[in-house]
C-alpha cells in the first residue's frame, strides 16, 4: 500500500499491557521455554511408548477407554448437569479463539487416554488415529516419498513481493546424486524458513532437497513467523545456536500465561485469521487484507473443495464447473487458503486499530464472497450470519438424527465469542425442537 493510499490513523497511547507484551520475553525465555521442552520430551516419550505397541494392543487399549467414555456419559444427567465437554483445560486449545464455553455449566468427559495411531493404509493412504494424536506422532508413521502428492506454497512479503515455492517428492538416492543440495531446515540453529525461502528474491530460482518430515515441520519451530513477536531476537544466529532447541514455546502455556487483559489485547491488535477463498478470488482477498489490516508475511496454500450428492458444512460456488476458471475441474472447485498471521501494520507503527471491526468487516467481505472461515480463529460473527457463510442443513439433520441436540453444543455456540452465561446454556440444552438457524435462509441447492 503507498503512501497515498494508507489511511490516516490518530497514535495509540500507550498503556501498561503494551509494555507487558514488549517485555513478554523475559517471562517467555525463562520460564515458558523450560517448561515447553520438559512438556515436549515426555509427549515424546510417550509417542515413542504408544509406537512400540502393536496395533492390535492399541486397538484393544481404544476399546477399553471407549468403553469408560460411555459408562461416563451414562453418568450425566441432562437436567442437572449441561451440556458435554472435553475435559480438557481452555488454554491448551491452540488457537487464538477463547474456549469461553468451557467456563460455563458443562458435563466433562476425559479423553487423556485417547492418543494412539491405531491404524495406517498405505494403498489407501489412511491414518485412523485417536482425537489426541499429535502431528509428530503422524509424520512419523506416514513418512512415504512415493504415494504422496506435491506441494505448492507461497509467502507474501510485502505488496510486491513473493516467493512461490514447487516441491516433489524424491528418493534418497535421487536427493544424494552430486551437485544436489540437501537442506536439512529441522535442525535448531538453522535460519527459520520463511526467512531462507525470502532469499530467493535475491538469488532467484533455486533448488534442494529438504527430509521428507522435516519439509512437513518447516514451520514448526519458528511459529510461522509469530516467534519473532513473541522473541523479537529468536531469529538471530546467536540465539538459534545457544537456544534454538528450546523453540517452540508451547502455545499453550503461552496462553496459560498471559492472563485476561493480555488475552483481551491480542484479541484487539493481533490478528490469525485463514481465510479459505475461491482460487479466482484471491487477489481481491489479498488486496482487502493490504488496505484493512497491512499484515506481512501472508500464507497461501492450495486446497481442492470437492462437489459431494449432499450439501456439507463447506461447499464449492453453484454452478463452478461451467466456468471453466483456472484450477477448477468438473468434481472440484479450486480454493486457496490465505493465512494471515501477525500484528497489522497500525499496531507496529502505534496507531489506533480496532481488531473487532476489523475481524468483523473482513468476516462480511467472506461471506460476500463464499469464503469459509476455519473455527479455531477469532470470530464476531453472530448466529444468523453465521449460518449464512456455512450450510446448516446437513448439520443440523444429524444432530438431531442421533440425538446430539441438547446434549452437545452446536459449532456455532462453541465457537462464538464472548464468556457463556448459565442462561445461554439453559437455552442451548432446551433446543431440541427450535433452535435459531431455523431463522437462517437456506441457500439454494
């Protein structure tokens, strides 16, 4: 955006939980880092124990604890007890979203135990996992260079700069051939990959060969580029080198942390949003996202919406395969998702911004444009909006085909913004018959 064309914004004075964020650091390097690693090595520890099980031991374990969640769930009784939860605590959840309808009235049901690979078919290329497994325990047991497709991802570093970066799967003796490069970017002390790719505007096109999981965990360890606002200094070689292996601090813990106000003031001058977009759309989200909020780096990432016999929650546009647009094919309609992570331009520079209105002006434009929104990002969507970015239909036929209503909250009560009161929860377990997308204009088949 030039000069011209920013718009004017009065300075922002300073308060007490801006100095807290700028020295969040000390807390971060002292006492979230120790704790992340400690808590990664025993999650280490037991993927590796859950691995060295045989698949017949886990499915036999995965029995057993579903048959525990359902003597819990006998235990409930609606009238008295709410609506049912995980029993996990809000903060480990890893967005940014706030778990508020956990702080309210609700029957908790554990699901600790629930964290094995309990399954891999590799013709059919599927993972039956349990709701707890992490992705490191994933990439280990599905390292497979030949029936995986490529990859496609770009980095925006500013209005008129980007890198677009191919990648194919090759074999160990292709990748050792002489003159290849291979870049093993897992290491610690390695420069954080947003910042490696960025070398390519310099150097122009360039090729190597990156291990297969550590390509999968390219952003892992910087946190997309969110570490540089959490540890302005973590990219520099010398805190790579001495420090790097103590990356990522947990998310969780951050959070853990940061208490109500800090809490309050990411939610207003932060932004992580994925924006999914028709591919033909994009640079009009692109745009948007330069003018409204000025956020660099963006994230874009290729992602193939299929044509299903019933409407689901996401669907393709009406009508997409008789246009014939780029990427699109006669069963699939070609989206992007559009990753917008960091604090706007106006918060850099200490000027007003409002992170509400502009979540929910950059929430409308989405709906205009049949875009979806994934629901661990910060929404200020009412109800009846929405239910006009995502189709009810089939959602609502089976919650109430397999009695979900008013035993487990709707998506929308879950994700919505704001602390649950025990009124709305009375309300929501009262809806068996009437709920309110009953008010929402379906779209036409």
């Amino acid at each position: 955006m030039s000069d011209l064309e920013a718009p004017l914004r009065p300075k922002r004075k300073k308060i007490w939980v801006d100095y807290f964020v700028q020295f969040r650091w000390i807390l971060v390097i002292f006492v979230v880092l120790p704790i992340s690693f400690t808590l990664y090595f025993l999650t280490y520890l037991g993927d590796v124990r859950s691995e060295w099980k045989s698949f017949k031991t886990r499915q036999k374990e995965h029995d057993a604890n579903v048959e525990k969640v359902v003597k819990r769930l006998k235990q409930r009784n609606p009238s008295k007890d709410g609506l049912v939860c995980t029993a996990r605590k809000p903060w480990i959840a890893v967005g940014m979203r706030n778990v508020d309808y956990k702080r309210a009235r609700h029957f908790e049901v554990d699901l600790s135990a629930f964290r094995n690979v309990l399954n891999i078919d590799k013709e059919r290329m599927v993972a039956r996992v349990e709701p707890l497994v992490n992705m490191g325990q994933i990439t280990r047991v599905t390292d497979n260079d030949e029936k995986v497709p490529d990859f496609v991802e770009t980095m925006i570093y500013s209005p008129t700069r980007a890198v677009c970066m191919t990648g194919r799967y090759a074999s160990k003796e292709e990748a050792k051939k002489k003159g290849n490069k291979i870049n093993s970017v897992g290491w610690w002390y390695k420069t954080w990959f947003y910042q490696h790719a960025e070398t390519a505007l310099k150097k122009g096109l360039f090729v190597e060969y990156i291990p297969t999981r550590e390509y999968y965990h390219r952003h892992t360890r910087c946190l997309y580029w969110e570490g540089k606002l959490i540890l302005p200094f973590a990219d520099q070689w010398w805190f790579r080198f001495l420090f790097g292996w103590l990356m990522p601090p947990k998310v969780s813990l951050l959070k853990a942390t940061q208490g109500e106000a800090i809490r309050n003031y990411y939610h207003e001058m932060h932004v992580i949003q994925d924006i999914l977009v028709p591919l033909y759309k994009v640079g009009d989200a692109l745009e948007w996202v330069d003018r409204e909020m000025e956020i660099y780096p963006l994230w874009l990432c290729p992602h193939k919406l299929y044509k299903l016999p019933v409407k689901t929650m996401v669907y393709p546009e009406a009508g997409f395969e008789l246009q014939r647009r780029q990427g699109d094919t006669q069963d699939a309609q070609m989206f992007t998702d559009v990753g917008v992570y960091y604090a706007p331009g106006p918060v850099l520079r200490g000027e007003v911004f409002d992170g509400a209105d502009a979540v929910r002006r950059l929430e409308n434009w989405m709906i205009e444009n049949h875009c979806f929104q994934p629901q661990y990002a910060v929404s200020e969507l009412n109800e009846k909006s929405f239910w006009r970015m995502f189709d009810a239909g089939l959602y609502e036929h089976c919650r109430k085909k397999y009695g979900a209503v008013g035993t487990f909250m709707s998506v929308y009560y879950k994700s919505k913004k704001g602390r649950k009161t025990e009124k709305e929860v009375r309300e929501a377990e009262q809806a068996h018959l009437e709920t309110a997308y009953a008010e929402v204009d379906q779209p036409a088949d």
